[in-house]
C-alpha cells in the first residue's frame, strides 16, 4: 500500500505524483494511454540501468491528491494502466543549470557518455523519446544519469508522414518543427543542444555539438554510439591516455634493464610480430592522429588492419564504418573503393551483428531481405525511408533499389498478407 505525497506534475489528463510505500521508499505514480502503455512495457523488458526501474499497476493503484478525486473516474475511464517508477533522489539537468553549476570536464565527459549509452540502447529497441531535454535527465545523489519521461515517445513505423510537435522549443529538432516524423538522429540533436549548456571550452567538444545539431538529420551523427565515439577519443582523452601509457611503458623498462644487455633478445624482438604493448601504442598514435584531424581514411585502414591482426574481426569492420559515417558520405562505399574492398573482405570474418552493418552500410536488397525476414517490420520500413531520401546513397548500384516493391511486401507482411 502506498500513501500519496504530492502532486508533481499535473497536465489535465495526465497527473504524476509522487508516494511513499510502508518502508518508506518513495516511487512516481502516472496514468498510461494504450500507446505509453506499449512503450513502457518494452522498455520495462529491456531493463537499461540508465532509466529508472518501473512497473506496471492496475489502475486502482493509482493515487490522486483530494481536489482531483471528483475527476478519478474520468482520468481513469481513459487510461490503461499506471506506471509505478523508482524515484531518483537528486536534481534535473534543468535545476542544476538554473543553480549555476559547472561541470568539469571529467563530469562533463561521464555524463555524456552515460547518456548516449542509455540513448543507443533505447533506440535499437526502436523507440525515440522525442523529447530529450536538461528537464527530463536526472542526476541523481550517487552521480548518476538518467534519462526519464517518455511520455511523447513513439516507435517511429507507427507515426505517420506528419506528426503535431511534441517536444520543447529549444531541443526540438527541425524536422520535429515541421512536423515531420521524428527518428533517432532528431534524439541525437536534442542531446546536442543539451550537452551546450553544460559543455567546457573545448574546440574538439564544439566540433561534436555542430555535428549532432546540424539541420538536416543526415549531416549528424547517424547512431548514440557514434557521437559517443566522438566524445571518447576528443584530443584531451587520448592526451591522458597517451600519458598513462607512457608511464606505464616507462615502468615496464625499469622492470628490464636487467635483460638490456642481452643483444640476442632485443633482435628477437625486432624480428618478432609486434607485442602488446607495441600494439597498443600504435593503436594510440593512430587514435590520436585521427582525433587532431589527420583522419583520411589511411589511418582508419590501418587501425583496421591493427585490429585484424589481433583476431579482433568485429573491431576492424566497425572502425571503417565508423570512418564512412565520419565522413558522411555513403559513396564511399562502392565497388570501385578500397573501403568496400576491405569491408568485404573482413565480412566473413565477422560476426552475423556486424556482418548487418557492413550490409546496412549501403543499405542494399541484402539487408532489408534479413530484416523482414526477421520480422523487424519497423527497422526495414526505416532502412527503406533513409533510402528513398537519400538517392545518393544508391550510385552504380540502383539495382539493388526497388523501393516500390519492398514497401509493397512490407505492407503486405505487416498486415498479416505473406504466404512465404
């Protein structure tokens, strides 16, 4: 049983309040429609640490302060159930900018991370918040990040073409301004104009805001894990960790003076594959290089190659994604170039997760054949959106595209009409 506190927030036909259990533990009440109703439950199912633990309750759980008790039957007649959300002790990203906090960029960087952890996870489940803002993340007494309220989400196959704006003036992306459906790089732009009000000096840190918040969807960062990369690898990250490693190699030659004397082991070791800590300083320089902007697709080849070399096959295809989308330019990705070469022939070598990659990476036949044979109606429907407005994406290879037909099948499988 649960004794009513206070009213948090209250929207008309969607009150949130805060209750407390026998214990004393304190959780966040709130009616649910069918479709938050289906959001949650998902969301619920994937359990991701960096939105609060919750559960669905019948709606007799649900608990009004006195002066809405008159409406309960109303609020209720239209609900579907009441969402029972742990409640984070702490202050909202909106609250601690208004108390003028600054944030070190030690703090700034876990955030941020933190964030686009939580964000990717929600996005490859298919859902978008839609309404990311400093008011809707938490930073709770222990220092952690969450993200909460997703009571705008959606799963995007279920919106239509045009959509009424639901997000805030400020973090809207354009695309939501117009009206138009919002997807997971709209999320990634409302976390861009986030990550400005609390952002330190950094060149390299306001080169990842543009990108995220650039006009057109295509231009930003195309998932959470990308602009997480960006913000991992900034010039003052590999600097430190550049340091460490020195140090670290520094203790390790103290550790054989000893052996320094012996000539028949130091060619040994030139006439030797490289060891790991040679591996790992080359996988630091070429890091580097790439972070001060010395980023032509050389060094990412070579960060590949270094990755290959280590049995590490799933890394060496990702790191040449990851240059594809730095570049942004899909065209990259054609017979003729030494991307697609390599990609090729590192596919068999991967795993069946980043072997999809490598055949989203063009977003060709192959890839949207495994994706509704897999029944995910909603990435293929996504896959096909991207395609059709993005024509330059389909070069040498328009016969892959027959984008007519598979939304017709997908139509078809969507509604129960496949007899495969």
């Amino acid at each position: 049983m649960y004794k009513f506190i206070k009213l948090l927030q209250n929207t008309g036909d969607c009150p949130t309040v805060l209750v407390e259990n026998e214990d004393g533990v304190r959780y966040v009440q709130k009616l649910l429609d069918e479709r938050q109703l289906d959001i949650y439950q998902k969301l619920i199912a994937l359990n991701i640490s960096g939105i609060p633990k919750s559960r669905i309750a019948p709606l007799d759980e649900m608990l009004l302060p006195d002066v809405m008790n008159e409406m309960r039957s109303e609020l209720l007649a239209d609900s579907a159930g009441v969402l029972v959300e742990e409640y984070i002790g702490g202050s909202d990203l909106d609250k601690l900018s208004e108390s003028g906090h600054k944030m070190s960029r030690r703090e700034f960087r876990r955030m941020m991370l933190s964030l686009c952890a939580t964000l990717s996870k929600v996005h490859k489940a298919g859902i978008v918040h839609r309404d990311i803002k400093p008011a809707n993340i938490i930073r709770s007494d222990s220092g952690r990040y969450y993200i909460i309220d997703f009571g705008n989400a959606r799963i995007p196959a279920e919106s239509g073409t045009h959509t009424r704006i639901v997000a805030t003036l400020g973090y809207a992306s354009p695309e939501q301004l117009e009206g138009k459906r919002a997807t997971k790089r709209s999320d990634i732009y409302a976390l861009g104009r986030t990550m400005k009000e609390f952002m330190p000096k950094s060149r390299s840190l306001t080169r990842i805001y543009k990108k995220a918040t650039m006009d057109s969807p295509n231009d930003r960062y195309r998932t959470a894990a990308h602009m997480a990369f960006a913000i991992r690898f900034t010039p003052l990250a590999l600097t430190v960790r550049a340091l460490i490693a020195a140090v670290l190699a520094f203790l390790i030659f103290l550790l054989i003076i000893p052996d320094i004397d012996d000539g028949r082991t130091i060619a040994k070791n030139y006439d030797s594959a490289m060891d790991s800590e040679q591996i790992a300083d080359e996988e630091q320089r070429l890091m580097n290089e790439i972070a001060i902007g010395n980023d032509g697709y050389a060094n990412f080849m070579r960060l590949s190659e270094l990755y290959e070399m280590q049995g590490e096959h799933d890394k060496a295809a990702d790191i040449l994604i990851e240059y594809v989308d730095t570049v942004d330019d899909r065209r990259l990705y054609v017979s003729t170039s030494p991307i697609y070469e390599r990609l090729e022939e590192l596919k068999p070598k991967t795993s069946v997760d980043e072997q999809a990659k490598i055949l989203e990476l063009n977003g060709n036949a192959d890839y949207i054949d495994r994706l509704l044979d897999a029944g995910e109606y909603e990435h293929a429907r996504e896959v096909l959106d991207d395609i059709t407005a993005n024509p330059c994406k389909e070069l040498e290879r328009l016969d892959f595209y027959q984008t007519d037909e598979y939304y017709k099948r997908l139509e078809e499988l969507e509604n129960g009409k496949d007899d495969r």
